[in-house]
C-alpha cells in the first residue's frame, strides 16, 4: 500500500491486480487469502492487527491485568485466546464469562462461587468461574455490564488474587490473569457514576484496542475466505470461487456488525449457493428493502456543493473520490475540535462524540499526531 492510499482503496487494488488470476472474473480462495497469516485462531493481514499481536506478545509472559476495547464483533475473545495461548500456562483453562448474563442476585456467586446453604437453593458447593480458571485465564467479555455493586469485590480479587465465595469466612487464592473486554465507554460511564473509577484505572492500565473491520478493509478478502473454508467444513460444501462482482461488493460494505456480520454473510451466502462458486445474488444483502429505497434516492439530491453533474463533461476534473471526501471532513472536523478544546484530545473526543481513542487513532492516520503539544492548536487557523 502506497503512502496516499487509503486502506479502502488497497483493499479495492488488491483484487484488481494483475496478473493472471486476479484478471479473471473469479478469484480462488487461495488468492483471496494471500499475504494473510493464522495467528492463534486469528486472521492476520491489517497492520492495525500485527500492532495488536505485537502489544500481545509483549505483555503475555506477565500475570498484567489486560482491557481489550472495541466494537462489538471486532474479535475480542480472540485477541483474548492468543493472549492466554502466548502466555505462560497455555495449558491451563481459558475460562469466559459475559457479564451480561449476570444475574443480579446471584452475581457474586457466579464470580465467586458459593458454600452449601449459603442461599435458597444452595444444595452444594460452586467454585465460581475465578475458582475454575485457576492456573489458566479469566476473560471477563462485556466487564461494562458489570453490576455497580460488585465492582468493588473485583476490584480486591484483581489486586489481592484472593476471593471469598458467598456464605464462607474462608479466602481462597486464585493464581489467574484476568482479561476484560467492553465495547462501552468505561471513561464515559466513570463520569456518569455507572463504573468506579479506581476498578478503570486498574483494568485500563493495560490496554487494547481492536479496530472496527471498516478501518483495516485490506482483511476483508482474508476473512471471506477463511469463512468460505469453515462453513465448507461445517455444512460439507465445496466453494472454491467468489466472483470479482461479489467481492467488490463485499468490500464497499459497511459491515457495522464487524467480522461477526462479515462471517454471517458469508454464511447465508455458502448456504445459497448451488455449486462451487458464490456470486453477487448470493449474497444476503444484495436483496431486500434497502436495496429498493436506495434506487429512489436521487443522486442530484445527495451531490453535495461544488460536486459537477454527471454528464456537464466538468466530472473529468473532479479530484476526489467518496473515500477522499470522507477523510478531508473527518480530518476537519478532528481539527477544529481540537482548536475549540485548545488541543486538549479528552475534550476533543467529547465533542466529536468519540471515545479518546478514536481521536489519537485520527491523529495518527492523518499524520496530526507528530510533535502535538498543548499549543498547537491553541489558535484558530485556516485549513
């Protein structure tokens, strides 16, 4: 990928390369999946993701408490598995509890566990899941839908590594590494009174952050075909081949539900197919409401000012394609919310809608991040 190209762009470029196969109109798994790597159950190809794994491979010798940010269906519990696969008790058990299906009554048995006839219902001892991930690792998933009265008793087990279940006067030490992850904005929910700041500050000390799929596009033909390949196993199907229609259609996709959405796609589209290839109709959303609406959408109605009317013969020396356009807004409206908060990101973040680290991955991508200081942008200037 050249320096001025985008990750969309390269993705597009990649399945328009030349030579040979890629001058075809289907493309073999095997091409889609070059230059990608299997890391520990992960498809590896973005360099955001070998960022990813290199942060990993730094921390996973030490017992370090780690929160992974990010969306929801970014890969989290992967990132999770290759951090415990890489550490130093591999062997021992990879314990996963969403804390979302806590029940509030009994959350702190859950975590903790329990002694007979310590509650209704109690008829036996339960470890809890700290108990049974011991000598391996917790990863707590959704650690934001943690109840607020709990927290304070994870906290302790996380800097104590001892844990008291329900009913009994006895601690028991846990020899466990505790990975949480939360699409939510902890720092907003500490201001707002939903999450304790000192369990924040304890989970954030090290932290991940996993990209949205929109933002390392170059993936995407890697994960297409690493789906393929599994749904090929899973339902005895034998897809070799995505047409160049359907793959540029699968590339330009938003994919707000990430690579969980990506996967479910690719899964209706292997099931639909006949033979061994799997071409634009049979793609799930390719059909449907939303592909109707938008052919009644005007285009003179979405060109925005300045844009030429197709067809004035003036579109030959417009410069920008929609990726472009996308990129000059979001870089202006990055600046000036830096400008207004004197530089201040936090600030900046709370404007734009943002969590923080969106802001410091903007200012690394359009090369604002280099030398910063508080008065950079302390006056108001032109762009």
């Amino acid at each position: 990928m050249s320096a001025n190209e985008s990750p969309d762009t390269a993705a597009m470029n990649n399945l328009r390369a030349e030579p040979a196969e890629a001058a075809c109109e289907w493309l073999s798994l095997e091409y889609l999946a070059q230059g990608s790597e299997r890391i520990g159950g992960m498809v590896v190809r973005s360099a955001q993701v070998r960022k990813v794994l290199k942060t990993i491979s730094r921390l996973s010798p030490y017992k370090a408490t780690v929160l992974i940010h990010g969306e929801s269906g970014t890969g989290k519990e992967l990132v999770a598995r290759a951090w415990h696969t890489l550490g130093p008790a591999p062997a021992g058990p990879f314990v996963t509890f969403n804390c979302s299906n806590l029940v509030e009554s009994l959350a702190e048995s859950q975590l903790f566990g329990h002694v007979r006839g310590a509650f209704t219902d109690a008829c036996e001892d339960s470890l809890g899941y700290f108990r049974s991930a011991n000598g391996g690792t917790l990863f707590l998933d959704e650690i934001g839908e943690l109840p607020l009265q709990l927290q304070p008793k994870l906290l302790r087990a996380v800097e104590t590594h001892e844990i008291q279940p329900v009913g009994s006067a006895r601690s028991y030490s846990v020899d466990i590494r505790l990975v949480a992850a939360t699409n939510r904005d902890l720092r907003a929910m500490v201001k707002a009174g939903q999450f304790r700041d000192d369990l924040y500050y304890r989970l954030n000390a090290q932290a991940i952050l996993v990209p949205p799929l929109r933002e390392r596009r170059e993936a995407i033909p890697a994960f297409v075909a690493h789906f393929i390949e599994h749904f090929n196993r899973l339902f005895g199907k034998d897809v070799k081949f995505v047409s160049r229609a359907a793959m540029d259609v699968v590339c330009a996709n938003q994919w707000f539900g990430n690579v969980r959405e990506l996967g479910h796609a690719i899964e209706s589209a292997v099931l639909m197919t006949d033979g061994d290839r799997i071409d634009v109709d049979d793609l799930p959303f390719h059909h449907g409401d939303a592909a109707d609406e938008a052919t009644d959408i005007s285009v003179d109605a979405m060109r925005p000012h300045g844009v030429p009317d197709p067809g004035s013969g003036a579109e030959k020396d417009w410069p920008y394609s929609l990726d472009a356009v996308v990129r000059e807004a979001s870089k202006l409206a990055l600046i000036r919310a830096l400008q207004a908060t004197q530089g201040n990101c936090h600030h900046a973040a709370e404007l734009l809608g943002v969590s923080r680290y969106t802001v410091y991955r903007m200012l690394n991508r359009f090369g604002l991040a280099e030398g910063l200081t508080y008065r950079t942008f302390r006056k108001p200037t032109e762009v």
